[in-house]
C-alpha cells in the first residue's frame, strides 16, 4: 500500500517506554528510557508499509477511551443522586445501578504468516463519527500507548445468555421493553497478554490542530470537524518490538492522567468483519461485574465507596498497565468489536 499524507501537525513529547515479558497481573515493569516521541493528526490516512489493517466502521456509536474525573450512574430508577439509563442485569432480570467505568481501549491482530518478521513502525486509529467525538477536556493531555503480545485464542463465555433470550447487557440496554442481542455479553475467558512495550507522553491534538482558531473557544464535542480524523502513534526507531510471521499481538490506547471531561471516540463497528482479533479493553478496578451501586444512599455514603472505587483506573500508572485486559465491560463488550486501525512496519 502506497501513498502520500498531509499533516495538520505534528507533536512531540517526552515518552517513556516499559519493557517485559511479564503475564499482565504479575510483577510490574520497571521504567528503561526515554526519547522524543511523535504523534500525527490528519484527515486521510499515512499510507506507508502497512501490513495490517481494518477499516470498517459505523457512523453511531461513542466508544470512547476516557479517564474522566466525573461519576455517572447508571440506573433507571429513583435514585437520591441524578442518574441516566440503564443498570446492567442479573440472570433474573433484576437490573443493577452502576457507575459508568473509565477505560483504555484497544485491538488485538494477527501479523500474517506471509510475511518476514519486521519491526514495529507506527500504530494508526480514527476518531469516531458519534455526538461525543472529542470531550472539552481532552485536547493537550497526554496519551499512551501499550503493545502487547497475546498468547492463545481463549474460550467463547456466552454469559449464560443463549439465541433464546436477550443478553443480561449490551446495546440497546432497555432489557425491560427491547430486545438485546443474545451476543451482546459475551466474553472470552482463558487469554493470555503479555506487555512488551508501553510509550509515554504523547500529546493528544489541541483545538487549533483541529483547525479551530485558538484552544480557548468551546468546542462541542459533535462537531464535524473532530469526526473521522486519523491518529498516528509512531514509535521510535530504538523501540525492539519485531512482529513475528502468524503472531497475535494487541495494542492499547490510554489517557495517561485522570481530569474533568477527558475522553475520545474511536471509529469501530461493534461486530466487525476483521478475522485476526477483536478489540479489547481495561475498565475501572477490572472487576466484572463492577461493585452494585446502592441509589438510595449518595456517592459520598460509605455503603458506596467500594462502587466508586471500581469506575476508576488505578492511579498508580504500572498497576494499571499490569492489569489484565478483559472484553467483558459493562454495558457493552468489545468480544466482537473491531475498530478501524493500520499497523504499519519498517
């Protein structure tokens, strides 16, 4: 594949990469090096070497990664706190309040067995095409990227959801008045990810590489000028990641510091074409479920702290990159979901 970009601009940052063969959930990384790193916004995609890629997508939708510092509760019932939508379900069909969970969002892939062993170039995603493309917060933070190796294929977990009923969660999460698709809360259990590289300090765009005229005029974040731009993560030429011919490996986005209205869509279909993989995610505490919500008492309560807890990635930056990916979220899965990407190599 071969062509030509133009850039709006390009970034650079200090990053700081992490180096292990380590089982994530095990001992934690230590910090090896740092260098320049580069990040690039545009509107059409980098066509260089790429080996890998999937590009279809859907126009609905706000899958985002987020590390927002607000709360948000899931629930639609009375509540002594102001909630919104839908809890998720027991086997019973009893619906459960939650707080809507932050998370790091990824793709798993397979590096075809065609093809030499070549090192990791750059990692290419699309922001999405939804009504909360770019939240206020977001633009200037710095984001991570973590490469992973996956071990396994993992077994089908189908939530103890059958093609007789509805899931127990997923789009359109009204189980009381509309059917959600049995495969909607699947999951994968028994996969294996190993971290092979984490790159840090990358800067996300701000507004005026959006092409908005300065960084302090508000932005709503549907605006069209935010929908369907490329990001392009490229890894410095010191980095040792070498892609292996029939090997699966994951990359995963983050939003390094937690704060007020951080997050970003990617563009995705929630049950995509791709055969090599399908996207991944960390959500919260990695429980799943998260911890009930109790809506009679507030988020201050005590009887709470343990659910507000489990909405938040740890703060600790090696604990959180340590846990274990899981398709599981709530109220969706990312088992099926595949978001558009380009894996490009030297």
């Amino acid at each position: 594949m071969i062509g030509f970009l133009a850039l709006n601009n390009l970034k650079k940052a200090v990053f700081v990469f992490l180096i292990g063969e380590l089982v994530l959930g095990g001992c934690s990384p230590s910090v090896s090096s740092s260098s320049d790193q580069i990040l690039m916004l545009s509107d059409t995609v980098r066509m260089g070497n790429v080996v890998v890629f999937n590009e279809g997508f859907s126009r609905e939708g706000n899958t985002s990664v987020a590390n927002d510092s607000s709360v948000s509760i899931k629930w639609s019932g009375e509540s002594v706190e102001e909630t919104g939508g839908f809890g998720y379900f027991t086997k019973e069909g009893h619906e459960v309040a939650y707080l809507k969970r932050n998370r790091d969002l990824g793709q798993i892939f397979t590096y075809p067995d065609s093809l030499s062993a070549k090192q990791l170039k750059s990692v290419t995603v699309r922001l999405g095409f939804g009504s909360n493309v770019v939240r206020e917060g977001m633009y200037g933070q710095n984001i991570s990227l973590q490469f992973l190796k996956v071990i396994g294929n993992g077994t089908l977990n189908n939530n103890g959801s059958d093609s007789t009923m509805s899931a127990l969660h997923g789009f359109p999460h009204n189980r009381y008045s509309e059917a959600i698709a049995h495969h909607r809360d699947d999951y994968y259990e028994g996969l294996e990810f190993k971290s092979i590289e984490v790159f840090s300090g990358y800067q996300f765009p701000l507004k005026k590489d959006f092409g908005f005229d300065n960084d302090t005029v508000a932005v709503s974040p549907d605006h069209p000028d935010l929908k369907g731009k490329f990001l392009q993560y490229i890894v410095p030429e010191t980095s040792d990641i070498i892609l292996e011919p029939g090997k699966r490996y994951a990359f995963m986005l983050m939003i390094d510091e937690i704060g007020e209205d951080r997050g970003f869509t990617l563009a995705n279909w929630s049950v995509g074409s791709y055969a090599g993989g399908h996207g991944i995610r960390r959500e919260g505490n990695g429980q799943f479920p998260p911890v009930p919500f109790d809506p009679s008492k507030l988020l201050s309560d005590s009887a709470n702290e343990l659910a507000v807890k489990s909405a938040f990635l740890s703060s600790d930056f090696k604990e959180r990159i340590n846990l274990m990916p899981g398709t599981n979220g709530y109220p969706d899965v990312c088992t099926y979901r595949d978001h558009v990407f380009y894996i490009e190599t030297d």
